[in-house]
C-alpha cells in the first residue's frame, strides 16, 4: 500500500508508538523555534529542566510578536531570550529580522525533517515540505533538551488541488475555500497532505501561506511535496544543499480526500469574527473599509509585498482608509527598499511598519470603533484586533491592496486593468544576508543570563488530591478562543512572562467579572462547548487559570494544542460522555469530583457529581497513560521531576 508523505516523514522519525489514527505517538524533533511573547515561559521552563545545552540539529529564538517596547518590559524580555539563548546553543533572530515563521521558511526550513515550534503558525514550514507542528513553550522546552514530541498520530487527509488560479485570485482564496469547506474544527486530529497537478504552479511562499492557516482548520499539521519549485527557492535562498525530492507514493491511501479546483476559485473573504465564515466578495457586498493590514506570518513574503506594490503603484491609498504594510522579514524589506517597490508603497500613502507580529496580535494598529479592518493575516477573533466593536475580515493582498485604494471591498480587476503586472515571479536570487541572527557561545560559557524586574515566577500545580470539587465559574458557548481564555493586545503582552498581572484579565472578553470570581472564590471548574481552546499555543491559557485554582475544564471538545497546555498544567481536559449534558450544567454549581485519582486512573467510570441538583454526569478524559501519569503528577514539569 503506498504510503502519504506525511507518514513517511512521521515514521522517520517515530520514537514511539503504533502509527494508526488515534494512538499516542512520539517523535524526534530536528529543529525547534520560539517567539519572543511564548519563549520567555519556554525558555524559563528550559532552565528549570537543567540541561546545559540544547539538543536538536538547530533551535532559534525569535522576536517578533513584542516589539512595541511601551516601557521597559519588553526590552527586558528580549534581553533575557538573547542572554539565555547564547548560553543555552540557540541562535537568536533579532528584533527586526523578522516573523518567525518567514524568517524560517527563508533560511532555515529544511524538506523532510521536523519542526517544533511554541506558536501554532509554525506550520508554515510544511510549505517546504516539514512536518512543522506548534505546541506550548513546555513541549518546545523538552524537545530542546532532547525529549521525543509526544501526539496522537492523526489521520491524514489528502487535499488534491486541480487547475490553476486565476490573476487577481490568490493562495489566501485557496486555503479560504478550504476553511469554507471543512470549517475551525474540520481539522482537528488531522494532517492535510496537498496533492495534484496544482501544486506545481504555487510558489513556496504560497504554498506556506495554505499550511499556515491549516492551523485555524485545527490541523495538527499541513503538508507540500518537495519539488521542482521547493528546489528553486532553497536555490535562491543560497540553500540549494538543504534540498531533496519528497513525495507521497503514487498510490497513497488517504484516510480522506477532499478536491479543489484552483481555476474555479474567486477572492473571498472570511467575516467576523472567525476564519471559516468564508464568502465570496460578491456575497459580501462593496462594504465600506476603515482600515487595510497588510502583512503577518501568512502573507507577508516577497511575492505578496511586490503584488500589493504593483497594485498600488501611481495610486492613492482612498482618503478614509489607513493602510499598514508590515513585510515579514528583514529580506523581503531589503529587497524591496532595493528595487523601489517600497518607494510605490510609501507614495502611494502606505505607512509602512516594522517586520513583526504588529496588527495581527493587536500590537498597535487598533481600529476605530465599530471600524472595518480587512487584514492578510489568519485570525479575526472577536476584539483580537483590540477594538472589541470592529469588523476584521481576511483577505488576500491582493484584494486587501485593491480595497485600500477604492475604499470599499472589492477585487483587483476593479482597480487596475492589466492584470499581469501580478505576474511576478519568485527571484532566482534572495539578497542572503544572516547579519541579525545571533550565533551562540560554545559550550561550557560563562554567558550570564539578564533577568529583569518583569520575569515572575510561574505557577505549578500540585499532586492531584482524592477530591476535586469547585464551583462553575463561567459556562461558556462553543469555539471560545485563547483569544477569549488570555487576551493578547499591546497592553497584556508586555505581561508574558508575569502570570499574576495577567490574571486579572483571563477570560474577561466572555465575562469581565470573571477574574474577581475565581479569585474570591478560590478557583473552580470551567464549563464549555465545542472546540475549547482554539487559536493560539500559549500556555498563558493555562498557566493562568491554574494560578487562579481552575482545576477542571468540562466541555463538549477541546482544541489540541490548548489540550495539552492543560494538561501539562495538571488541569483536567473532561469532554461530556453525551453533548446533551452541557445543558445540566449551569454557573455557581457546586461540582465534586470523588476518587479523582482512581477516576484518572482509569480504574473507575469518571462521573462528576452536581450537588446542586443531586446529578452525576458521566465524563471521558480520552488520553493515553502517559498523560493520565501527567496529570496525577500535578503537570508535566512534575511528572518529569518524578521520573
Ligand atoms: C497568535 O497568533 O495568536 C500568536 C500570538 O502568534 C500565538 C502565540 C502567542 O499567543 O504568543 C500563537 O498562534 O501560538
Ligand atoms: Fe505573529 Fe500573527 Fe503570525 Fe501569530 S499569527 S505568529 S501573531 S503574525
């Protein structure tokens, strides 16, 4: 039976573990990357492991995400990555390098191998042909010191991509169509493997822009071949060495299939305020727009830089839109400053900003109130924008460029008649220039590590007691996002690395007084729906209601990556035996679990009793025994500790 190239990767790789949908797997991590609003906490918890020196084949330390540098705290943060990655064997990317995951893709993605990285982009590097998955700062920790990446094998979907994209139509509209398709949950407990005679015509920028938003489908990972083109990229980039040919067998079994026919394909757009409310700009309407982004992790390259440049050459950004470009790496904005593309930015009133996060985790750039602000990047949660009332709609650069300067959505075709100025081509030779990344020192270093006043402590959780019991603090809808859980905007994500400052605000965009509960209260139990946890990889999401007493989250499901943060945190992930159940819960119920450890265990039916009403409620906690181990130890910083 021909094998996906997904599992051919995997099994390469395995250290552990039966290969078949649903079992718990381990695997080798070749590389590893952080950011810079996750990586304190990895890098914290790296030190408290005690290993000397990283493991894998390359680790990276990135900055990107907190560069606003509104006082000291963030400063201090980058100062304690630099210092803790030169003495640790970390190459460290300085601010102004450029997003982690561009960055990567340029220089240091290699087809073939694996990638682990503490944001949930990191899938971005399946566009040269990884298995890149995200995970919380603790696993990227433990892969630095060598651990296996434990997950449970997922099932692998064979997504064929047929015909050719129209000009004006980009790779943004391909993975919106797939959104459209399958939805923020249709990816969970999957690997999407791109196949079929459309690969061929996408660049590896564009086919990394599709694998970085498999992560709003809720994919473990998503996956390119390595080919003809994947060699001209690594080519250009001076990496033609990282190179080799890597293909799904002809007849691979996919565990499902799912066609898209690129020619048939028009722009569209996700609406507010999740990424698979995915219409046609038709469908939409010529909706008046207050403010276009331009840039992030998924559509930030060179490609996408020059065909906005190209739209808005000799135009003028319409007089009620501001209009941001945030290229995504030092290279792409080399590059252009060179060829003069930025100089058609900045002409045609573009306000160009640094390579960075910026706009697209609300690091400046908010909209107005009730504003409409039509974005590149994947994720229009409710206020992540940090304007709660606006409007964020996802578009490619393509329409975002062409909707800055009529002033309402719309696609190219309506602002410019010759098309083929899209036509642009990736170049047979990047301007390859590693200046901004940080070699490490050699072994047995005296570096010393600069902790400043901002790096607190963080929380860890004990032995799981006998008894469980708590109050529901909150009951939540489905698809609540780590949005939702710990915001992030300008004013928070200075507070990365200081779990109690950033405690007063956990959970408040569902409910503003729900810190002030949980504190007065002494912890308890949260209550959810569908999809608990989507979105992002911090494990600030669990950090934070651990050190507010959160013991147990009860929901219909749970995202994966936020599942394991919990779980790493000692907190119980329980999903409701029968969905309808969800009903018998309400807030301010007294919930006690008895025989909590047995329960985990497994050696008895896990049941919750309301004593309110008197009820028992049947739960499942679908884990493996290594986990069930990880959350009697109180975490995984625990359980390894007692191994
Ligand atoms: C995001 O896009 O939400 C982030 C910010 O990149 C996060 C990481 C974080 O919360 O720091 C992610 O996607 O993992
Ligand atoms: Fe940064 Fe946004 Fe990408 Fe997250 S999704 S890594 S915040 S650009």
């Amino acid at each position: 039976m021909g094998r996906p190239l997904a599992y051919k990767i995997i099994e390469k790789h395995l250290v552990s573990g039966e290969m078949k949908p649903g079992s718990e797997i381990s695997i080798r991590i070749d590389y590893t990357l952080t950011q810079d609003s996750t990586g304190t906490m990895a890098y914290l918890q790296f030190e408290a492991m005690g290993i000397p020196r990283v493991k894998t084949k390359k680790s990276l330390a990135y900055i990107d995400h907190n560069i606003l540098q509104s006082g000291p705290e963030n400063a201090d943060d980058h100062k304690y990555i630099a210092t803790v990655a030169k003495k640790h064997g970390i190459y460290f990317s300085r601010p102004g390098n450029g997003i982690c995951h561009q960055v990567n893709l340029e220089r240091f993605g290699v087809p073939g191998a694996t990638l682990l990285g503490s944001d949930s982009h990191t899938p971005t590097g399946g566009g040269i042909g990884m298995i890149a998955i995200g995970a919380g700062g603790l696993d990227v920790a433990v892969a630095m010191g060598g651990g296996e990446y434990y997950l449970s094998m997922p099932k692998i979907v064979n997504l064929e991509l047929k015909g050719k994209l129209k000009n004006g139509v980009s790779a943004k509209d391909v993975i919106l169509e797939v959104l459209r398709i399958m939805s923020v949950k249709g990816g969970v407990g999957r690997i999407i493997e791109y196949t079929g005679e459309g690969v061929a015509a996408l660049s590896v920028p564009e086919r990394a822009t599709i694998t970085n938003m498999g992560t709003e489908l809720g994919a473990t990972t998503s996956i390119f071949p390595s080919d003809e083109v994947t060699r001209q990229f690594l080519a250009a980039q001076g990496r033609e060495q990282d190179y080799i040919p890597l293909s799904a067998d002809p007849d691979a079994e996919y565990d499902e299939h799912i066609v898209v026919d690129l020619s048939a394909l028009e722009p569209m757009a996700a609406c507010p305020h999740m990424p698979d409310r995915v219409k046609t700009l038709p469908e939409i309407g010529q909706i008046k727009v207050d403010q276009v982004c331009i840039g992030s992790c998924t559509n930030s390259s060179y490609l996408d830089m020059m065909r906005t440049a190209a739209i808005l050459k000799g135009k003028t950004v319409h007089e009620d839109v501001s209009l941001v470009i945030a290229p995504g790496s030092k290279q792409v904005l080399e590059m252009l400053a060179e060829n003069g593309a930025l100089a058609d930015m900045i002409a045609a009133g573009a306000r160009i900003l640094e390579c960075g996060c910026g706009p697209c985790i609300g690091m400046g750039q908010s909209p107005k109130t009730d504003g409409v602000s039509l974005r590149t990047s994947n994720r229009n949660f409710y206020a992540r924008s940090g304007t709660a009332s606006a409007g964020v709609y996802l578009v490619s650069p393509e329409t975002a460029a062409a909707s800055a300067i009529a002033g309402h959505l719309c696609g190219v075709g309506d602002v410019i008649d010759d098309l083929s100025v899209l036509d642009i081509e990736v170049p047979e030779i990047f301007n390859v220039n590693d200046n901004m990344i940080v070699e490490p020192a050699p072994e047995n270093n005296d570096v010393e590590i600069v902790r400043g006043p901002n790096i607190k402590e963080f929380p860890i959780n004990t032995r799981l007691p006998e008894t469980v019991s708590g109050n529901v603090l909150l009951k939540m809808e489905d698809n609540i996002t780590t949005d939702h859980i710990m915001p992030s905007n300008a004013k928070l994500l200075p507070y990365r690395s200081n779990v109690p400052y950033l405690s007063d605000y956990c959970l408040t965009p569902v409910d503003p007084e729900f810190p002030a509960r949980a504190k007065a209260q002494n912890g308890g139990i949260l209550v959810a729906g569908q999809n608990y946890g989507q979105g992002s990889s911090r494990e600030h999401a669990a950090l934070v209601p651990l050190y507010l007493g959160i013991k147990a989250v009860v929901a219909k499901s749970f995202a994966r990556i936020h599942a394991s943060n919990l779980i790493n945190s000692g907190i119980l992930p329980l999903t409701f035996k029968n969905e309808a159940d969800y009903e018998k819960l309400s807030q301010g119920n007294a919930l006690v679990i008895e025989n909590a450890r047995a329960k985990v265990e497994g050696k008895l039916p896990f049941t919750i009793k309301n004593q309110d009403s008197g009820e028992e409620i049947e739960v499942e906690l679908g884990v493996s025994e290594r986990l069930r181990k990880i959350l009697l130890a109180g975490g995984l910083l625990n359980y390894t500790r007692e191994n």
